[in-house]
C-alpha cells in the first residue's frame, strides 16, 4: 500500500516529483543500459515504445523487459519535448506499485533523451495464450486455468483500485503471464489516479480503452471514469478466456475532421446484441446520458428482434460452454453455473450495480470448489509456446522510430491487433 509519500498529479496531470530516486525500482542515474543489460531481440512495438527482451550482465541474474519510449511526435516532426505524458504516468505509478499481480519495475534508466524501463520478463501474455488455442483447431482453456487467471487478476486490480488507481487499458495483450504461471497486470500507460482529480478524467486523453473493452457509459458519453470502467473489461476478457473470441467486437468509428468524439454506434449494438438494450429502470443514470439520443435513434432505425428482448448473454454462455467443450464430466471441467453468474455482475449495464473487485472476489465462483492455484498452469499438460522474440531489429540506440509493426502474433491477432486502437 501507498505510504503518504504519493506523488500527487497537477492540473496538467503529471507527478510533481515522479522520477525522485527510491526503492525499489527507484530512478538510477549515470547507468547506461548496455553496460547493465545485453539485449537478446525485440519484442513489440505498441503504442507509446518499442519493447526488447534483456538479460542482466556484470552478476544481475534474470531475463528483463525493457521498454524504450518513443520521443514525441509531432505530425511528421520527431521532437524531443521531453517524457511524454505516458511515460511519466507509468514511471510514476510503476515505481510506487508493489503487489504480486502488477508487472514488477525494475529500474529507470535516462539516457540519450530517452527513457528505457526495465520490467521483469514474463513469457506470455493472455492474448498470446488465447491465440495458442485457436491453433491448430480451437480447444478450450481448462476451466481451472480460466478460474486461476481470473482470482489473480481481480486481485491484482483489487490492488490498483484500493490504491486510487484506475488502469483504463484492460484487454489481453496487457495482461502478462509468467512461465510459472502468475498474472501480472501491465502496461500502465494510460493508469491515472482517481483519486479528487483535478481536471474531469475526461479530459486530455485522445485515446482511452481499446473499443473492444470499453465500458457502455464510456460509450453513452460518461465523461467520469471509475473502476466500474475497468470492470467491464474484465468481464470481457473473462468471457473471452471462455469462448476465445473477444465478446463484443465492434468496428470503432473514426474522429471526423472537426475532432468531435463520434458516437461508437457499432460496438453498442455489439453490446446490445448480447445483453439487449440498456433501459431507464435497471440503470436509472441513462437518460441523463450525453448519447442517449443516439441510442433512441439507433432504436428507431433499426427493428431487429434483439432490440426488443431482454439480455441473451445466458444463451450466449451456454453456447460457448457447449462449443468450448466445458462440462462437469469433462476434463476441461466447466465454470459452471457460478461462472455465469459472476459474468453476468461484471457486464452490468448500470455501473453503480457493476460488481467490484472486491466483491468478485468473494464471489461463488471462486469461494465454492476448492482451492485457486497461484500458478495459473498448475496440472496444465503440455506447453505455451515462447514469446517470440526477433532479431530484425535489437539495438537499442536505434531502433526508437515509431511505426514499426508489433511482432509475435501471426494471422488472427496480427489483424486483430491493426484493428485495435493505435496498437
Ligand atoms: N514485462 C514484459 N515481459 C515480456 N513482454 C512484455 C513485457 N511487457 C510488455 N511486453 C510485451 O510488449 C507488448 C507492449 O508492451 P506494453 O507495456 O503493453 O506497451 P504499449 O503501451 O506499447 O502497449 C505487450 O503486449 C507484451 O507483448
Ligand atoms: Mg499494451
């Protein structure tokens, strides 16, 4: 837990004092990356850094991570504006962060105007995990693994949000799985804390949760985050764990020239496929929503039955239970009916009736059927493959030009990956 030392955002949203030095993963001054860490290939290239598998040298022990933020970018102009807005945010947070399912920092290193955060090295992610099994043909996560990754990830963001902060970019590509199985919640990039913010969190993010997960009063124009927000997306990555597909796969809807926040018609209607339309006397806030006009005229222009029966999303899960394989006499087991249940509680329209972190975790779902284990992969047969880790580019020094396609994922995720937002 955070002690009173907490840096506190001003009204730009940055941390007065985020690069002070301390322990551990506090700031190291005067360390050339080099000379502490041989670079072994390059891992992604995401949003806001390019990302190289490290190992320690001179007697540090251990596979690293290291992320190098890109400098700004200004239109076709590379400038050095100094730490962009993400990267302070995430040295911020992540130097203060310490829990067993958030991505562990290792150091900060300076050097040459740019900034190189060093993570501990985990083997996977759920995106990858996900990805192996569709390959060959599809074949279900055991049910106990399901279960596993789902307690270690509520309480990794039970962690966060006992700590005011809010991730805002849950989805499986920043979820990160260590070769012994335990979840690390990572990429706090777009983390903020929520703690009497002094601007609306609304304001001065241009990009805020991957459409896929994005929460519907995100969607109905909410311009106030909480970790409501961060539920929904658990709620989707937990049925995606399920059915191997992301749940609500919406096409998101560009920003017209004018810049104005269009509203994303096609990832509600997604929404509303599966759990019918959202209505004023389950979530009373609606009609004073920014984009509730849009949701009447999206009734009106459009009659297909869905719009007018309640939530499938039962239907939805017995048919991927049926499809996965999963059942009681199966040797995928089965999440059961306590699974739907706690599925149900996470995709709540209503964010005030959404359920919590905390509350999930007391949930039947994990407090019936026997002990959770701490490795996700505990009594799992066979092996993940190893992320893929190339060569085509591992210096360092160079390779900081944004632009470059993430490696890794073949096919499905490769274009699933171009769809999502700016990564
Ligand atoms: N600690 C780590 N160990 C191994 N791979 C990582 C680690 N952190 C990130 N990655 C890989 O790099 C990708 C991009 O990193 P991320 O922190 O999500 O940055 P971005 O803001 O660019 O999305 C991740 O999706 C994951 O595949
Ligand atoms: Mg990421």
């Amino acid at each position: 837990m955070f002690g009173k030392g907490f840096p506190f955002m001003n009204s730009g949203g940055f941390y007065s004092h985020a690069i002070e030095s301390r322990r551990p993963g506090g700031y190291t001054s005067k360390v050339r990356v080099r000379d502490r860490y041989n670079i072994v290939g390059f891992i992604s290239s995401g949003t806001y850094g390019r990302v190289y598998k490290a190992v320690g040298k001179n007697g540090k022990k251990g596979e690293f991570a290291i992320k190098k933020f890109k400098p700004d970018k200004e239109g076709e102009t590379i400038q050095y504006t100094g730490l962009s807005q993400s990267a302070i945010r995430e040295m911020a947070l992540c130097t203060e962060l310490s829990h067993a399912n958030v991505v562990q920092l290792e150091e900060i290193i300076l050097e040459d105007k740019c900034i190189f955060m060093v993570f501990e090295y985990t083997e996977h992610d759920l995106l990858q995990i996900i990805h192996h099994h569709t390959q060959p043909q599809r074949h279900a996560i055991p049910a106990p693994m399901v279960r596993s990754i789902m307690f270690q990830l509520l309480n990794g963001l039970l962690y966060l949000h006992t700590n005011w902060v809010l991730h805002r970019d849950l989805k499986p590509a920043n979820i990160l799985v260590t070769s012994s199985g335990a979840i690390r919640i990572g990429d706090l990039g777009l983390a903020r804390l929520f703690y009497k913010p002094l601007n609306s969190l609304f304001s001065g993010d241009k990009v805020v949760v991957t459409i896929w997960y994005r929460a519907p009063e995100l969607l109905m124009g909410s311009r106030h985050y909480t970790p409501a927000v961060d539920m929904w997306a658990i709620g989707c990555i937990f049925a995606e764990l399920l059915s191997l597909r992301p749940i609500f796969k919406g096409e998101e809807a560009k920003m017209d020239s004018k810049k104005t926040v269009p509203f994303q018609r096609n990832q509600m209607m997604k929404i509303v496929e599966i759990l019918g339309l959202p209505r004023k006397e389950s979530w009373p806030g609606l009609a004073s929503m920014p984009e509730y006009s849009q949701l009447q005229s999206l009734v009106l222009h459009r009659q297909p039955s869905h719009f007018h029966r309640g939530s499938n999303l039962e239907g939805w899960y017995q048919s991927c239970l049926k499809n996965g394989g999963y059942s009681s006499t199966s040797s995928a087991g089965t999440p059961g009916a306590d699974g739907f249940d706690l599925l149900s509680r996470m995709l709540e329209y209503d964010p005030s009736k959404r359920m919590t972190a905390e509350q999930a975790l007391e949930h039947p779902y994990f407090t019936n059927g026997g002990p959770i284990s701490g490795n996700c992969f505990e009594g799992i047969e066979g092996k993940y493959p190893h992320r893929r880790v190339t060569q085509d580019d591992n210096d360092i020094r160079t390779g900081s030009l944004p632009g470059t396609k993430r490696s890794g994922l073949p096919d499905d995720s490769l274009m699933r990956a171009s769809k999502r937002l700016k990564e």
